[in-house]
C-alpha cells in the first residue's frame, strides 16, 4: 500500500515517515509540505493513502479532501493536533481521524481500515489521450495534462512532458470526458482536478490556478459561474 504524507511541519513528516517504517506491507510515496503539492503529485504518483493535515498554508486539508470527491483512491487519514473538524472529515468521507501526536497502534489501524475499503474497490482505470509527436502516434494520461489549447487545425496538449498535438476538437474532447475536463475558454480546456483557484485582474480578467504548473490560462465570463461553482462544491 503506498502513502503520501502531506503535512507542513517537518518534524511530523518525519515522525510519520518513521511510523510507517514500522507498518507492514507499506511504501512511502512521498512527503510534502501542502495540499496543492500533494494534488499535482497524485498522478504521478498514484497513492492508495494520503496521512492529510488539516491546517496548513493555502489549501488546507479538508479542502484537498472535498477535491477528491467521490475517489475510493487515495483514502484519506487526517493527522492533525485538533478535535473539533472531526465530524467534518468524517462527512468527506475520511477513513480515520488521527490526533497528534499519533500513535503507532493507532496508525497500524487507521492503515487497516483503508486496506478494508480499498479491497472493496477496484483500481479506476486510466484514460489516454492518442494523438502525435514528431510523427509518431503517442498516449499520454489524463491524469498527466495539464491543459488543452485550439489552435487552428489541432489540439495542442500541454502535459508534464512536452506537448502532444491531437486532431480532436475541444468539443469533442470534451463529450468524451465530461466529468474529467472543463471548459476555461472556447480555446481551453484543463482536466477539473487542477483547478485549484482563480485570480482576479485589476483590468477585470479572471486567470485560472492550476496545481502543478505556472500556467494560468485566462477565463470568460460566460464559463466563470460554472468554475466558481465547482470550486465551492470541491
């Protein structure tokens, strides 16, 4: 079972790190500071566990967790030194609600208890773009892109590797993905996982934030109350 601890103090990271050494059948995924890290970073790579922080600089940890949704996978652990979001985390769907300073047997069985659960869930499959690359017919993961741009003829994908040019419309991208890609613009699309906020201008423009890139594609008026609207239901 992988994890991926996601707290911002070093030293809890570290304690949790050495907890999980002492757990059987578990593998460190990774180990960082905030949730907007830990969001970019689920594709590549693919924890069955998030141990999650609540209080943490920007996104915080139950935020992270309403992004997730509906995903039987990363289940998600809350690790924090506070009692009273318990309910909440709960209502998110959380597995277990540890306090700090956690506690070995009691992490052993919060691990159980999403072991329990992921047995009971088969792996989401994956989804690929096909399209080209010097030539040469290529995939890349949904999971891995980061934005879709028209521009005359193609779709040009932006994606943690390079670029990938597809001969698909935005729109029919789009029918085919409709509950993994949103629509920026009538020239972009993002998959909805990196949508992680959105900017405001002083000349009126709204820019999108996405995790795990720079790029913040600009958004039309006619498609903001939709992005406003994902983001308050997480």
């Amino acid at each position: 079972m992988r994890v991926l601890i996601v707290d911002d103090e070093p030293l809890a990271r570290a304690r949790l790190a050495a907890l999980l050494g002492e757990c059987a059948e578990v593998e460190i995924a990774g180990s960082v500071g905030d949730a907007e890290t830990a969001l970019g970073l689920l594709g590549d790579l693919s924890p069955d566990v998030l141990l999650l922080d609540i209080n943490m600089p920007g996104m915080s940890g139950t935020t992270l967790a309403q992004r997730l949704g509906a995903r039987k996978r990363p289940q998600v652990v809350f690790c924090t030194a506070y009692e009273n979001h318990a309910l909440h985390a709960f209502e998110l769907g959380a597995v277990d609600y540890l306090l700090k300073p956690v506690r070995l047997e009691r992490l052993q069985e919060a691990l159980q208890r999403a072991r329990q659960r992921l047995a009971q869930t088969p792996r989401e499959t994956v989804s690929y773009l096909h399209g080209r690359l010097g030539g040469e017919q290529v995939r890349v993961a949904l999971s891995d892109v980061v934005c879709l741009l028209a521009e005359e003829k193609y779709v040009v994908v932006q994606h943690r590797g390079g670029q990938l040019l597809l001969e698909e419309s935005l729109r029919q991208l789009e029918e085919a993905h409709p509950q993994e890609l949103i629509r920026l613009h009538r020239n972009c699309l993002v998959p909805s996982q990196r949508l992680i906020g959105l900017k405001s201008l002083s000349d009126g423009r709204v820019l999108a934030r996405l995790s795990g890139t720079e790029l913040t594609p600009e958004v039309s008026r006619r498609n903001l109350p939709n992005l406003r609207r994902l983001l308050r239901m997480g």
